[in-house]
C-alpha cells in the first residue's frame, strides 16, 4: 500500500507545477501585429497618379479573370444565349483577324489607360528604323512581358511618333485567341498569333509591316530570376527564317528590368518544381511560373508586379537577303550577327540600365 502524501508535499508539488507551467508560457499571439512585422504596407499620402497606375496594372493583370466573369454573367441571361452562341462560333471557326494582321485600333492604343500602365514600370524605348521594309523584331528576355506590351502593343511610350509607318504587331501564342471579350481586346492593341500562317500575312502586307516575337517562350520564361538575364536563343532559328523568307531585317530588342518585376520560386534544373514545370510545358505548350510580387496595399505580397523600370532598347536593323529556302549555314550566319548586336546592346547599357544584374547576359541553350 503506497504511503499517503503529507500536505507539505503536495504543496510543493503544486507550486513546481506552476513554476514549470509559467517558463512554458508564451506571449499572446496578435496576428494583427505579426502581419503588419512582415508585410511593407502602402502609406496613405501616395500621389493620385501612382494610385492610378498601380490601380490599371493590377487590372490588366486579372484581365481574363474580369471577361471571363462578365462573359459568365451575360451567359445568365437566357434571352442573350443566341448571340453568344452566335459569337462562340464566329469566334472560334470564321473571325480570321488573329492570323491576318489582326484589328488594330490606333485609337484604343492611344487611350490614357495605357499611359498610366507604362508610367508604372515606366517603360520607353530607343531607335532609328525607316519605314521602307518589312521588320521582324526579337524582344528579350520573356519574363512578364510588361515591357513588351508597352512598347509594341500600345502608344505608351511612343511608338509611332518614333518610328512612323511602322505598324507593330506583338504577337502570342493562338490559345489566347479563345478567350470571348479578351480576344477583342488583344485584336484591337493589334497583338495576333504566332503561327507561321499569321507572320506570313503580316510581312507580305508590305513595307512597314512589323511583328515582334518573343524569342525565348515558355522555356525562357522559367529562367526570369531577378538580377540575371539567361537568355534561350540558340535553337531558335525559325524566326530568323521568316525575316529571310519575307526579306524583312531583323532587330533585336532587350528590355532591361522585364526579370525584375516579379520574384520567382527557386526552380534550377534538377529540383521538383523545374520537373513539374517543364511537365506542364511539354503538355501544353506554355508553362506557368511560380512567382509572387507585391499586392494593391503593400509592397512586398501579393501577385501584382513590382514598380521597377523597364527599358526597352531597340538596336540596329539586320539586313537579310530574301530567299525562299534558306540553308542552314546562311541561318547561323544571320544568327551570329543578331547575337552579337544583341550583346552590343546588353554591353552599352547594362550599367545604366541594370545596375543590379547578379550577373552578366548568358545564352543557355
């Protein structure tokens, strides 16, 4: 029989007990205040304007998720069913314009709209390019592509004031196309399809004709790291064909700070999140970055770009002899002078322009 416990005994276990307790007790948890420890919030007095830039960005960048919605409200109205079945089928098996030059619409180019989305990066551009033939731009790096829009598919940064009778179309792959209400948008900013067919009808329109293509695509884009410029330009050589093709010179274009507006999850080759992206890419075509950037009220969480500039220099014409079956060897001859006019430009600008590079340009593949 075990002995009972005297009543000193139990006190003093007691008392044991609660000193114990109290060196595991933490502080309350105010998750109010640990959020606001760790997120760099906006302050109240920012100008108007940069209220309204960042109020546009953030509105092109949910662009599809807008149109979508709406195309899903009009769809909840029964009596307009026969139009919008109508406009699926026009859309998708008669509208052409993706493939033949699209609509472009000076006047939608020109709006305020996209004044306030350039002025947020800001982005702008430099040249001197006749309007007397056919042009293929390469534009460089991939990463979110801000650059590129501000420049090729808008008036933002004065396009046609500084390269009259030049008419630019971006262009993207033809899966964008299938978005109702959005294809009207990108049709309008003069952006169409980057199938062989679209470049075709384009250049052969003539003189001043232009489309810019981004070079690198889905593979580049997974190596948009902020700081670093690694480039996938090598086994690409289907855009410098066309320019042959269609005798259309051939013009490099760096956008420096387009790696810089978003912070990629680390995914170098080997890891499980390269894997998977490379995966998703090989199914369909295009891949999706896991990146993160700054919200409508802070500065650092959320999925909206970061303010950083973005300057797109556009360099010297390359010009190409029209052939329609061109070798290979003439292809990697064109090759070698649009890379070394590209590292011309990277070189003659990197320390105004990309001060805080982690590294220098790089061509991986």
């Amino acid at each position: 029989m075990r002995p009972a416990l005297s009543s000193a005994s139990r006190s003093l276990s007691s008392q044991a007990l609660k000193d114990r307790l109290s060196r595991l007790s933490v502080p309350p948890i105010n998750p109010v205040a640990a959020l606001q420890a760790h997120v760099d919030f906006v302050p109240p007095n920012i100008p108007r304007a940069r209220r309204l830039q960042t109020a546009v960005v953030a509105l092109w960048s949910t662009v599809i998720i807008v149109v979508t919605f709406l195309f899903l409200l009009l769809c909840s109205f029964p009596p307009l069913w026969p139009f919008l079945i109508a406009y699926i089928i026009w859309m998708l098996y008669i509208d052409a314009a993706p493939e033949s030059g699209g609509r472009l619409s000076p006047w939608f180019r020109s709006l305020p709209f996209w004044k306030y989305f350039a002025e947020y990066y800001p982005a702008s551009c430099e040249a001197d390019l006749p309007a007397d033939r056919p042009y293929v731009f390469g534009y460089h790096p991939h990463g979110g592509l801000r650059g590129a829009i501000a420049t090729f598919a808008t008036e933002a940064t004065g396009f046609s004031k500084a390269f009259p009778g030049i008419r630019p179309h971006l262009l993207t792959l033809s899966s964008n196309f299938h978005v109702p209400i959005h294809r009207e948008i990108l049709l309008a900013l003069g952006i169409c399809s980057v199938s062989k067919r679209s470049c075709s009808n384009i250049l052969r329109s003539g003189p001043g004709e232009a489309i810019t293509i981004v070079v690198g695509g889905a593979a580049e884009s997974l190596s948009a790291h902020p700081g670093t410029a690694d480039l996938t330009l090598r086994k690409r050589l289907g855009f410098i064909k066309t320019a042959i093709q269609h005798g259309a010179d051939l013009v490099p274009v760096f956008s420096f700070g387009e790696n810089d507006i978003y912070q990629q999850m680390p995914n170098e080759p080997g890891t499980s999140v390269y894997a998977l992206q490379n995966r998703f890419k090989n199914l369909f075509g295009f891949t999706l970055p896991l990146f993160h950037g700054r919200g409508l009220l802070n500065y650092n969480l959320g999925l909206m770009p970061y303010r950083r500039r973005i300057v797109s220099v556009i360099g010297r014409p390359i010009h190409v002899q029209k052939t329609d079956k061109p070798t290979l060897d003439q292809l990697l001859a064109v090759q070698q002078e649009y890379i070394q006019e590209l590292m011309r430009i990277w070189n003659s600008y990197k320390d105004e322009f990309a001060r805080t590079r982690r590294r220098e340009l790089i061509i991986i593949e």
